[in-house]
C-alpha cells in the first residue's frame, strides 16, 4: 500500500513539473514570435531608410 502512494505521489510531481515545463515552453514560444516579428519590422524600417538616403544621393 505504501509503494502504491509513492508510485502516485511520484507520477503526480511528473505530470506538474511536465505541466509547468509546457507553460514556459508556450511562452518563450509566444516571446520568440513578438521578437521575430520586431527583427522583422526593425529590418524593414532600416531598409527603407538605406534606400531613402541612396535615393536622396543621388537626386
């Protein structure tokens, strides 16, 4: 009986700390997503302004 509670109390720490490891994977997803999308539009803006300033060079 005593070994059943272990066996219990064990898979119950398993499936919480799996639980939790889930949470932080979703959100270092979530933060992987908003910093891919900043990249993104810092490299369009930085773009832009490269082509603006050639474009004004040569006018």
């Amino acid at each position: 009986m005593r070994t059943v509670l272990w066996v219990v109390g064990v898979a119950a720490v398993v499936l919480v700390l799996l639980g939790l490891v889930l949470e932080a994977v979703r959100w270092l997803v979530i933060i992987g997503v908003i910093a891919l999308a900043v990249v993104i539009v810092v490299g369009i803006v930085q773009g832009r302004r490269t082509m603006q300033r050639h474009s004004a060079g040569r006018r």
